[in-house]
C-alpha cells in the first residue's frame, strides 16, 4: 500500500519558515513543501533519508503527533 504524506496547514505555514532548525524533520517538511505539498512514504525516504527507512518512520511519526504532516 502505498501512503501519500501531505502537509497540514500548520506544514505548510512551517514550509515558508526562515528559522530553520537542525532537526531532521525539516528535511521533510521542505521536500514536501517542494512536492507540491504531497508525497510518498517511499519518495521521502529515498530523497530525504537515503533509504533508511527507521529514520523516516521516526520523522513522520513525530510530524504527525505535532500536527504538521497528515498520511492519506
């Protein structure tokens, strides 16, 4: 199955964000934002992760209790 990664608003207000921090998970948020606010699972972790799909499950998983990221 495959799961579409999408930005909240609140995403998507951090996407504009010029006070970047050194957490992983603003990789993530960019690379989203770039993709016109929707991604796969599997595209963010090759791009974002270099295939290391713990890290990437790890991110997402916090996004999603913070409210930035939203799977479909």
């Amino acid at each position: 199955m495959i799961e579409i990664i999408s930005l909240s608003d609140k995403g998507n207000a951090l996407s504009h964000s010029v006070r970047r921090s050194n957490d992983i998970g603003w990789n993530a948020i960019y690379f989203i934002s770039k993709n016109g606010g929707r991604c796969t699972r599997d595209r963010l972790c090759t791009f974002c992760y270099g295939g290391d799909i713990a890290t990437t499950n790890n991110v997402i998983r916090n996004l999603k209790a913070k409210g930035i990221v939203v799977g479909e």
